[in-house]
C-alpha cells in the first residue's frame, strides 16, 4: 500500500468547506479514481474558532503558512484563499519548492500565471486552475487539451455567477439590486470586495484565462475594457424585453484581423441565442472553433460543491500525473497578437436618453447619428412629455465604437436632451 500523499490546503471558506464536503461524500470514489491514496495534513485559516459547518479535526488548523510551505512532506498545495497577495507569494514558495499547487484563484492567474506556469515547468511540477474560472464547468481542460485542434474565432461568456444571479433575479422578479446582492453574498457567490463581482473584474480576470488560452498570446487584465452592471436599471431591463433580448454581463474575446477583441460589459443578448437562457448563478461558455463550430459550456459558476468539483478534479490529475512520475506539458504563449483597442470594436447599440418632447427633437437627434455614420435599426418614443423630458430608445446596425463616442458626444449638446441615460452594446448574432 501506497504512503498517503499529504495535502496543504490554504484557506477553509466557502471553497475550501466545499472541497472537504466532497472528499467525505465521495472519498472512495475518488481514491480509487485517484490511483493512490491521499490525505489533507494542514489547513491555513485566519481564524481556527470559526464555526465552518464542516467537520474538520481542529488539529489540521494553522494560521501559519510556513507549516504548509515549510513541510516537505506535503506534497501538493491547494490554494483557496482569494485576493492576490499573499495567495500569489504562497503559490509562488510552494512551487519553487518542488511542490504541485492547484487553485481556484484567477486574480493571481490572470496577473501573474504566465510567470507561475513557467517556474512550475522549471521546477517539474503542475499547476493546474479550472476551478478558477466559472465554478463547476470544466473548460480550462477543454481548451488546453480538447480543442487543440482548432482555431478559435470567439469566446463568449457569462462567467461571473453573482451578476448573472442579480441580473437574473431583477429581471424575473423585478428584485432590487442591493437586496439580491445580499443574497448572493449569503450564498457564497460573491468575492470578498463583491465590487470585483458588479465592477466586472473578476469576469476580466476570467475572460484573461481563457483568452490566452484560446489564442495562446499573453492578454493582460489591463487591456481587457470592463464596465459592470451597476448602471442596469429596471427601465433598461424592461426595454430589453419589448425588444426581444435579455440583458447578461458577457466576456468577449474575438479573433480579428487586426487583433484580439477582449472586453466585458453588460450586453443586449437575442432570447433566441443559448445565453440569454442561461439564469441565477449558472454560467455558460459559448466559443467558436473553426473546426468543430459552436460550442456551449453550461453549469453552476459558483458555490461550494461546483466549485470544489473542480478543484478536485485538479487534485486527481495531479495525484496521476505524480503517479506516473509526470507532469502536465506546459502551455506555450507562443505568439504575441495585440488587443484591439475599444474605439475599433464594431458592435450594435442600445441607447437610452430622455428628450424634451417636441416637434423636430427626433429628426436632430437622427441627423446627429447619421453625421457620425450611425445607423438606425429600431427606434421607440414611451409617453408624451408636455414639454417634460421623454425616454427614447435606440438600437443601431452595427457600427464602430469610436463612430458612437463621436455621434453621443454630439447628442449630449443639443439643448432638447437632457441626458442619455445608458448605452448597451448589443451582441450574439448566430450563424
Ligand atoms: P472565502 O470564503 O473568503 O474563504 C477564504 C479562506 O481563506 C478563509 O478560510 C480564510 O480564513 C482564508 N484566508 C484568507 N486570507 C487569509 C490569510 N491572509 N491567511 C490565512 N487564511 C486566509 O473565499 P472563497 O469564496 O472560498 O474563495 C476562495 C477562492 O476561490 C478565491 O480565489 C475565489 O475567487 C475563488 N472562487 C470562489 C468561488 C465561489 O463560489 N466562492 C468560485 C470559484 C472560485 P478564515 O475562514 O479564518 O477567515
Ligand atoms: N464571485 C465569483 C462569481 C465566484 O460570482 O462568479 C466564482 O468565480
């Protein structure tokens, strides 16, 4: 019989428990699946008397990473903390010493994984991340090993599961935005600052990952444009509805000539397209291969047990690949394609001002759309003013986005509006 291999866990929270949960529910299962057997020798928490509605042996508890990172008997390093510091020293000390790590965290993948997959290939050791993007689903394997054979045109992707849920709930429920973000944060979905969540951060850091992935050129968050949904309003949601499309926060990264398009931001999705089906915590990945065409990733983007599925599944994989005396091959970043500016991106809008209702508003507003090469595919008046600001709301053909800034900024000066209350791009036209 086999010697337990030892395990290090840093950070026993919502993912953590979850990751404990699974490993006694299925223990067996996975030992065998596993090849060898395994044991959790050190869990890093802030707090040892917390109550974590799991049964843990108190004695596995430190609040001293050294126990964990120090210890050459432990063998493998699961990083379940969050934040980027001191996660990313943490993973950077455990690999250095020769140990595998796994993670759920992709702040310090998408910051800094170029840099930790290259020292884990230094040191022959894995380091493996599908738990970090979008919870439960399984596609950071799909698009190392999988989808090898494509090239891939586009990604498309709810991945963040506190917005999808808030944006869900308002739409469904007409549920207010603060309250269903309480709930979410209840739930375990939300990050520590849920601003990461609402902001769009932590979908950019997504959308990071997988865009290097699937276009093997090194994107970093910075150059991903990223607007959350904190400006969606009931009105938004409402006209979204009366014109046949359900509103999601997308990751988009598209292959175009130029470059790779890499944004996030609320988006107008056609009821007719697979994610605007896709509600609550769920989210969805849906790519283009030039090979095997249109693809859909479905499940829970976060929680527990999702979530602790596949760090698991990481954990195996390592166990294996020890095993055998292996480690997974690396993957290569070997081309270097830039990222297309915003102001070059083409897309479809929807806008939304408020107008003094007068005669002739509408035909000014039109002319100023037009000056900049924007043009109209839909258009509604809601109620009469009597000289009182009035909703209009557009939605255009597809136009460059700096073509939009310029036909806005114009807009914005005409003495009969008072406001152009939001602009959302509209996207997800099938083949
Ligand atoms: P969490 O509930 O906040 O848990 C974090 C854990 O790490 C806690 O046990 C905490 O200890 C410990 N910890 C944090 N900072 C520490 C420090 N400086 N020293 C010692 N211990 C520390 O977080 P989570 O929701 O499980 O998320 C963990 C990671 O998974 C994050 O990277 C997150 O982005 C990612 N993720 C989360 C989800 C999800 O649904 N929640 C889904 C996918 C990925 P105490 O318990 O003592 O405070
Ligand atoms: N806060 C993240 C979300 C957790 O809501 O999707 C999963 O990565």
């Amino acid at each position: 019989m086999d010697k337990p291999v030892k395990l290090g866990l840093l950070g026993l929270g919502t993912v953590g428990a979850g990751v404990c949960r699974i490993l006694q529910q299925n223990r067996e299962v996975i030992y065998k699946r596993a090849g060898t057997p395994f044991e959790i020798a050190k869990i890093l928490v802030r707090d040892p008397e917390k109550q974590r509605g799991i049964e843990v042996d108190p004695r596995l508890l430190t609040t001293d990473a050294a126990d964990i990172l120090e210890d050459p008997e432990i063998a493998v390093v699961i990083e379940l903390m969050g934040g980027l510091e001191p996660a990313y020293q943490y993973i950077h000390t455990a690999l250095d010493k020769g140990k595998h790590v796994v993670t759920a965290n992709k702040a310090v993948i998408a910051s800094h994984g170029a840099r930790l997959i290259r020292l884990a290939a230094s040191r022959g050791v894995d380091l493996y991340y599908e738990g970090s993007v979008a919870g439960g689903i399984p596609i950071i394997k799909p698009l190392r090993e999988s989808l090898v054979g494509n090239r891939i045109e586009e990604i498309m992707g709810i991945v963040n599961g506190t917005t999808n849920y808030i944006l869900t709930r308002m739409t469904q429920e007409k549920a207010d935005f603060t309250d269903v973000l309480a709930e979410a944060q209840a739930l375990g979905y939300a990050e520590a600052d849920p601003a990461a969540d609402i902001e769009g951060h932590d979908a950019a850091h997504k959308l990071v990952i997988l865009a290097s992935l699937a276009f093997q050129t090194p994107i970093s968050t910075h150059e991903v444009y990223c607007e959350g949904i904190s400006k969606i309003t009931a009105e938004d949601i409402a006209f979204a509805e009366h014109f046949g499309y359900t509103i999601k926060l997308l990751a988009i990264a598209k292959r175009q000539p130029k470059g790779i398009e890499a944004r996030v931001h609320p988006t107008f999705v056609p009821n007719r397209h697979p994610l605007a089906a896709v509600h609550g915590v769920f989210n969805a990945i849906f790519l283009r291969g030039d090979a095997v065409g249109e693809l859909m990733f479905y499940g829970r983007g976060a929680g527990d047990l999702p979530t602790g599925s596949a760090v698991i599944a990481d954990i195996v994989d390592v166990l294996r690949n020890r095993k055998r005396g292996s480690h997974h091959r690396v993957e290569t970043l070997w081309q270097s394609i830039p990222v297309e500016a915003m102001e070059d991106v083409r897309t479809r809008y929807y806008i939304r001002l408020h107008a003094v209702d007068r005669p002739g508003v509408l035909a000014q507003v039109a002319a100023n759309f037009g000056a900049e090469g924007v043009s109209i595919e839909s258009m509604i008046q809601q109620g009469r003013g009597q000289d009182q600001p009035v909703p209009i709301v557009f939605i255009t053909h597809e136009v460059e986005e700096r073509q939009m800034r310029a036909s806005l900024a114009r807009i914005a000066t005409l003495p009969s509006i008072k406001d152009i209350a939001n602009v959302i791009r509209v996207e997800g036209g099938l083949r």
